[in-house]
C-alpha cells in the first residue's frame, strides 16, 4: 500500500522538489501551505508522516507540533514528524522548551537545504517502521 506523506511548507519550490522527489519513490503527497492547512490535512488524509517546516504564515510549524500534542489530535499524535526547517535544531528546540515547556520530540530534523537522499532515507526509514 502507498505511503501518504504530508509536506507542510509555504515555499512553493521546497514543496515542488520535495514533492517530486517523494514522488519519484513512490509515496502519494499531500501538501499544505501554513500550519492551518497541515491541522486541517492531518484530520482529511491521515498521513503515515508529516514533513514539517517550522517557519510558515499565520499558523506556524511549532504550533501545529504543539496541537498533535494536544488532546483533540491524539489520534494523530503517534504520526512521525520530520521537521524540515532553516531554523537550527538547537534554536528551534530552546524555543519550543521555553513557550510550552516540553521537549520536541520529533522523529528526525533536517536543516534547509536538506541532501536529498539523507531525506529519502529518512522518509523511508521511518515509513517502514509501521
């Protein structure tokens, strides 16, 4: 059965390339392009995982990590998130730490521009873990 992967990231050319290359290995992706579409998509497609980036308009990535934690998505909280961002995992982990208080624990971080194949292994890796 076909992967489903949620890429959330409001760079079209981010979301043309990493959609394509999720694509060319076989896994159907769902964009969305702010954190209020990623929250509404969770809820539609149910993805097997979630390409999240951190910086986006009006709802941003934080938030909508912070909400799969929240009790209304715990349905989805077990998705693996693959934060996909510019910010740098230390900065973007004292952040998270100190508006909510909890760790981020995400299944992997990758900074932008991310290789492409260490992206494709990552995907594949915790894809398969299901």
């Amino acid at each position: 059965m076909q992967k489903k992967i949620l890429l959330a990231d409001d760079d079209p050319d981010v979301v043309e390339v990493v959609s394509m290359l999720l694509e060319d290995e076989g896994y159907e992706v769902v964009t969305a392009k702010d954190g209020a579409e990623a929250l509404e998509k969770i809820k539609l497609e149910n993805p097997d995982l979630i390409i999240l980036d951190l910086l986006m308009p009006h709802v941003d990535g934080f938030a909508v990590f912070d909400m799969l934690r929240d009790p209304r998505y715990e349905r989805w909280s077990r998705i693996p998130v693959v934060i996909l961002t510019s910010v740098r995992e230390e900065v973007s982990n004292r952040r998270y730490e100190l508006e909510t208080g909890r760790k981020m624990d995400y299944a992997a971080y990758l900074e932008k521009p991310a290789d492409p194949d260490q992206l494709l292994e990552t995907v594949s890796r915790l894809v398969s873990r299901e």
